[in-house]
C-alpha cells in the first residue's frame, strides 16, 4: 500500500480506537496523605494503609458506599444465627488470588484465626472480640465457612466489610489479594504502584473483567497546597477530602473538577471538663456540670454563622453524634436547636445565673469565663473558638482561646484533666454505632467529658450505658435503632457533648476519571474504583 | 541621600509607626475584636480601610492594635535579653575561670537547644486560664528570657577583649576599684555592643512573635499582632486575589529595615 493511504488507513484506525481506548486501560494518579504503615490488612490502622487495603482488598461482604447497603462480595450469600454468635458464609466459586492461588473457606478460616489472635494486635480483629475466648471457624466445604463468636456480636456482618481476606497457601502471604488491584511496587516516601489484578472476580454487565483502569499511582504527599497544585498542572486526577477554602477557589477556577458529595459523617464538637479528677475550681465544676449551663451556651452559639463563615458555606450545622448522612442510624425525630441568645439567657436565670453590667455571674457572685483549647495549626477551629467567643460574650460569657501542639492537648484531655473547655473532631468511619461503644459507655476512654469512669457519674450516663449495651445485642436492626434513636435523644436533651457543624464531604476529580460519583464515606471518590475508567485528559483551564 | 537624613527617616518613620501603636484606641475605627459576619474577606472601602479578614474583622484596625502588640513587647524583649546577656557575658568576661567556663558552657547548651521547641513547650506548661494579655506578656517575656546566649557570646568576647585593654591596665594599677572600673570603664565601652545587640534583638523578637503565631501559640485570639495577621498570608492565592493583605508584611519589612538602617548610627555615636 502506498504510504499515504497507509497513513490514512491508520488515522481512520486511531480515530475509531479512540472512544474504546479512552474506556479502559490509564493510570489514575491520587495522593496518599501519609505513608502506609502497613500492606497487611489485618494491622491497618491509618488512613493511608486503609485506602490501600479499600484497593487490593477483597471481602466477604462489601457496604455499598453509595446506597449504605450491604452488598455480597467474595460470599455469595450469607446468613447470621437467631443468637447472633455464627455467621455461614457461602463463597464464590473458581476465584483465585492475584498470583493465581485458588481461594477457599480455608482462606477465611486462616484470615480469621490471624484476626483473633491476640498475638497478632490486629485493629480490625478488636471489633470482632465480643467476650472471653476465640471464635472458632469450620469449612465444611471448600466455598462455605461458618464462623462461631464467643458472645453476640450486633451488626456483625458489617463488620467483614473491614475484612480482607488473606491466603493460606500462597507463597506471597498478605501480598496476594484479591481485591480489584495489588501491590506492584512501592517506594517508601514517594509512591506506592498498584497493578489491576488480573484474577479480579468481578465484571460489568456486558462480561468486561474489572476494573479497567489498569494501574494506581498513589503518590506520598502530605503538604495539601502541594497536592492541588500538582492536580491542577494535571498531574493527578483526584483529590479527596479538600478544605472549604481549597474548594471554593478551584470552584472559581474551574467548577468542572470540583464534586460535593453533601454532608459528611465528621463532626466539630465543644465539650465541657466534667472529670471530677479536673484541678479546675469548684464553681466551675458546678457550671460545667449543670445541664442548663451546657443547653445555654449551646443556645448562644450561632452555628449557621460558623457554616457560612468559617466553611464557606460547606458545612451542616450539627446537633447529635449522627449526621443526616447516616441514613439509617440517624434519629430524624430530635428537634434542631436554634440559636437563641436570649432563650440561653432565660436557660441561664433559671439554673441562678444572672446578668450584671453585661456580665454574666453565678449564684455566688462568680464571673462565668472559661478557657477553651483547642489544637494548634488548625485554622478552622481555631475560627470556631474565635467566633464562639464573640457569640458567648453576647450572654455575658468570657471566653478565653489556647491553642496548644497536639501531644500537650492529649496528656491534658486524658492524663492531667488540666484544662476547661476543648473544641475537637470527631472523625466517623463506622456507619454503625457500635464503632461509638468506647464513647457512650461511662467507663470509655474516649468518654471524653469524664472519661474511665468506674460506675456512671450520673443517672443519664446510666442509662446511656444500659441502652448502648442494649442496642449491642438485640437481636434485630430495628430494636437496635430504636435503642440507639434514645440514645442520641439523651445526647440531645443533656449536651455532654455540642455538637457544631459536620463538614461537607469536598473532592477534585479530573474530568478525564469517567464514572466518578463520590460518596461521603471512606474512601469518598474511590469508592467505585473497579468501575472508573479513564478518558483523554482535558485541558483543566486552571492556572498553572 | 545621604546616611544621617535617611537615619532621620527612618526615626521618623519608626516614631510615627510607634505613635500611631500607642494611641491605637483612638486611631482604630473599630474594636479589633469586633466580627463583621456578613462582610468577611471584604475588599479595601471607605468602611474598612483595608478590607475584613476571614472572619470579617476590620484589617486596620487590628494592623494597628497589632503595631502596638508587636513594637511595644519586642523592645521590653529585647532589653531583657540585652540585659541578661550584659550581665552574665560582662561577668564572664571580666572574671574568667571556672565562672567563664560555666557561663559559657551554659549558654553554648541554650544555643544548642531548639529555640522553638522549647517556647513551645514553656507555653504548654503555662496555665490556660490566663487572659490574651498576659499570655501575650508572657510569650515576650519568654522570648527575652531565652534570647540571650547569641548576644552574650558578643559580649563576652568585648569584654574579654577590653580587659586586657592598656586603659584598664593602668586603671587597675593605679588602684581602681573594682566596682568604678565596671561603672567609669568597661560599661561605657561596652555600651556600643549592648546598643548593638538591644537594636539587633527587636526585629529578631518581632518575627519570632510571628513565626510562633503562624504556629498558632503566639499573641491568642482575638488579640491581634503581626505574627497572627502574617497567617492570612499562608494561602498564596488568596494573597494574589486580596493583595492588600500584604500590609502586616510590608509594615514589618519596613520596620525592621528602619531598625536596621538606624543601628550604624548608635555604634557610631557611642
């Protein structure tokens, strides 16, 4: 054939190859926030480690991030005892690791005798530890496993979400997966390669083997001016969890890449010192102790004010542990406070507290001010304190702000009690309530008002403890909620914790990744990363 | 322009940033603390000299609230540290031995600490419930108690030089006393170097304030300095868009080039 036709023939080739080729195949590029401490998927404790299991990963039962529900994975069905002590799984059959390992119940027993083993220290193994002795597992086949618990477990299938599952025979060990990708190479501080796994289980609806991207650079960036700048020169395709600020100015550059996937599940909170351990003064004590005192200042404080301001707009005001985005678990009928400065002051006459000069003074004569810490280098909190503040003196309140370096605010919250008031976080990844147990219960660590405590110091911490244990072994969902629904109402009604804003759920998704539809649960835009495929990179239109 | 008329200036200048520090409650439109939530990051008008900050509080006046902060503390700073270094680097080098020894080795191990690690530490060993004021005394009287051992080294060595000096010499041979060859002698030739190192210690104290402050545990919120107003500096972009949020950096440019260009000036009439 002449050279010019030739030429012809394979543009014409390349023009149709196009469209099929954008579909599939590419390397997405993304940035992990720290380094992975760990591949093994029973010793993950970050975030990074997690994202990198969420990849390679492959579970017994997946939660489907967008519609909340469980959904079969390497199990094809799975069914639970009426006491909630045994779960039988029937698996998959003709699955193979990702260096060609048949899988079978043989592999579920193994990863659940590593998982309990207390030798092992695994997190994900802690959910799982209900009461006294280990969980035996049978394979009376090789594509079914029943797993036997010591005691009840609620919302137990739930929990294998979290669950990769690890080989048995395999010479590779916790290197071979079966999730959509596997660890092709990695290098510590900069990067870590994963390669599609060629033996991956699942395929779309036409019968295409998943995922069709065929690699995943996750680079090491922990500096997140760095991180967008690198996404606008194009160099990577995704960002997840952007702050408001971030957001907000590549939205003005280019709303094309900016997604909000709504309400996250994270919430700001204020909570008051209530340890009885506190060096504080008695009268502070007194205050801080008094349900009115903590409903008042939750009345005082304009939470729309901290959304539009300090969020920009991106963020929910919050009033209970659950945000409206845990579909199930939230409990819709709790009443949302409104900011009422001077029903807080009402609040405040009734519990003997009085307006003197602009002043607000306690029964002995006491000037109400307190110190609120929170942790230094944190902007947005910071601005929460700072707007607090000026919200609090509206009812006569003196606010002093600390920030201090995060280990000093630690050893204060749990080792000294030094301190009075503190603004935090609370980072959700469970869905369930269950993942709060060390929060409600009285004798919690993370019971962070007046944490460790030996029998409840009041009667409604009592009676959050009894109704957590509750919800913790009944037998249906729907006891459970109803249980959790009070203790929420509890959580409302005595403000051991104020709760303030949770925070929109903020990404950057390059319109060549095809199929993105971020979620606000981890890992938010990759939740789908088997069924996102990756289109010619377009021009951002951003400046470089 | 020729160096004392820029000398001249540069007082000028200086006194005038420092006047308008002082007097800062008339001069300020507003309270620095007071929030404006419906205008925050407003752009420079007749209502907000230099625009709202991010959470709508007025830039100019909590520049100048915060002139005060910065220019009134660093000086009270700075001359604790000259002090301190006076004292102890005189005595070592005029008494020598085991005193200079141990002196020395003092503040060869403070030179060697991380300066901010330690500020950081002292303030989480500060009690919280004390107001923005004395924290803000507190952070300077810190900076001052640990700035020391740069200054001493420089002293230390004058006055090392000096004692062996001929003027001293025959001071000490015609019977000087110990206590008038410090006063009549040594201190009015040290007197340059001390000028030197108060004057050097400000601008070193003043961005020190800020670098604690964009840390997060200089001057607390609400009170302002330029430490804490230099943190609206951290997002580049959002200082391209808002380049009026500059001033507190262009201020302190300016004020420790003014303190710079002044200090030739004192060691010449010394």
């Amino acid at each position: 054939m002449p050279s010019p036709l030739k030429n012809l023939a394979l543009t014409i080739l390349l023009a149709l190859a196009v469209p099929v080729r954008a579909q599939t195949g590419g390397e997405l590029h993304f940035c992990l926030h720290g380094e992975p401490k760990t591949f093994n998927p029973i010793l993950v404790d970050d975030e990074a480690s997690e994202n990198v299991r969420y990849l390679t990963g492959g579970v017994l039962i997946r939660l489907n991030r967008q519609t909340q529900a469980l959904e079969p994975a390497l199990s094809t069905s799975w069914k639970i005892s009426r006491d909630r002590r045994t779960i039988t799984f029937h698996l998959r059959k003709g699955i193979h690791f990702s260096d060609g390992t048949p899988f079978s119940s043989e592999d579920v027993a193994h990863t659940m005798r590593l998982l309990m083993d207390p030798e092992t220290h695994s997190p994900t193994g802690d959910a799982f530890r209900s009461g006294e002795g280990t969980a035996q597992v049978q394979t009376p086949a090789s594509d079914v496993a029943v797993i036997t618990f010591p005691a009840p477990i609620a919302g137990l299938e739930r929990l294998f979400d979290q669950v990769a599952v690890l080989s048995a025979h395999s010479p590779k060990k916790e290197m071979a997966v079966l999730g959509p990708f596997y660890v092709a190479d990695y290098k510590a501080g900069s990067y870590v390669l994963l390669q599609k796994n060629p033996n991956y289980w699942r395929h779309d609806a036409q019968g295409h083997a998943l995922p069709y991207i065929d690699s995943v650079r996750l680079d090491i960036q922990r500096n997140r001016d760095i991180e967008l700048l690198r996404f606008r020169r194009g160099e990577l395709q995704l960002i997840n969890r952007l702050d408001a600020e971030q957001f907000e100015r590549l939205q003005r550059e280019n709303p094309a890449v900016t997604r909000n996937a709504g309400t996250g599940l994270d919430a700001e909170e204020l909570w008051f010192n209530q340890s009885p351990a506190a060096p504080l003064p008695a009268s502070k004590k007194s205050w801080f102790g008094m349900t009115e005192f903590r409903k008042a200042i939750s009345m005082a404080i304009n939470r729309e004010d901290l959304c539009r301001v300090v969020y920009a707009g991106y963020a929910k005001p919050a009033y209970g542990p659950v945000s409206p985005s845990n579909h199930f678990w939230f409990n819709a009928h709790l009443e949302d406070p409104k900011y009422d400065p001077q029903g807080a002051l009402r609040l405040l006459a009734q519990a003997g507290f009085r307006l003197d000069n602009d002043t607000l003074k306690d029964r002995a004569g006491n000037r109400v001010e307190f110190t609120v810490v929170t942790n230094s280098g944190n902007a947005a909190r910071e601005k929460i304190a700072t707007m607090i503040q000026q919200d609090l003196s509206q009812v006569g309140i003196k606010v002093n702000v600390v920030t201090l370096d995060f280990p000093s605010l630690i050893e204060r919250m749990t080792r000294t009690f030094d301190y009075e008031a503190c603004i935090l976080g609370l980072v959700n990844t469970d869905l369930d309530p269950n993942g709060q147990m060390n929060v409600w219960l009285s004798s919690g660590e993370n019971h962070q008002w007046n944490p460790s405590q030996k029998s409840p110091a009041t009667a409604w911490e009592a009676e959050i403890d009894k109704v957590m244990r509750e919800q913790a072994t009944a037998p249906t969902e729907k006891e459970r909620k109803a249980k959790f629904d009070r203790v929420q109402q509890i959580a409302a009604e005595r403000q051991p914790f104020i709760y303030l804003i949770n925070k929109d759920v903020l990404l950057a998704v390059s319109p060549s990744v095809v199929g993105a539809a971020p979620v606000v649960l981890e890992p938010w835009g990759l939740w789908n990363v088997d069924t996102l495929r990756l289109g010619p990179a377009p021009e951002l239109g951003v400046q470089k | 322009m020729n160096t004392p008329k820029l000398r001249v200036i540069c007082a000028s200048v200086l006194c005038a940033i420092f006047v308008v520090g002082l007097f800062a409650g008339t001069v300020s439109p507003y309270p620095y603390a007071k929030q404006f939530r419906e205008r925050p990051n407003a752009a420079p008008s007749s209502t907000h000299l230099l625009g709202t900050d991010s959470l709508g509080r007025d830039l100019f006046a909590r520049l100048i609230y915060g002139t005060r902060v910065s220019l009134l503390l660093a000086p009270a700073a700075a001359l604790l540290a000259t002090l301190l270094a006076g004292i102890f680097g005189g005595l070592a080098g005029l008494v020598g031995g085991w005193c200079e020894k141990f002196i020395l080795a003092a503040t060869d191990l403070s030179m060697a600490l991380p300066l901010l690690f330690v500020l950081l530490a002292l303030r989480a060993l500060l009690p919280l419930d004390i107001s923005p004021v004395l924290s803000v005394i507190a952070t300077f009287a810190l900076l001052g108690l640990l700035g020391w051992p740069s200054s001493l080294r420089v002293v230390w060595a004058a006055t090392k030089n000096l004692r062996n000096c001929d003027f001293l010499l025959l001071a000490r041979a015609t019977g000087c006393g110990r206590w008038r060859m410090i006063v009549r002698h040594l201190l009015p030739n040290l007197r340059p170097v001390l000028f030197a190192q108060f004057w050097i210690s400000i601008p070193v104290f003043v961005l020190t304030e800020a670098t604690l402050s964009m840390l997060g545990l200089g001057v607390i919120e609400p009170l302002p300095s330029w430490g804490n107003l230099l943190r609206g500096l951290e997002d580049i972009s959002a200082v391209t868009a808002n380049p009026w949020r500059l001033t507190p950096l262009v201020l302190l440019a300016l004020v420790v080039i003014c303190f710079q260009l002044i200090l030739p000036a004192q060691e010449e009439t010394a």
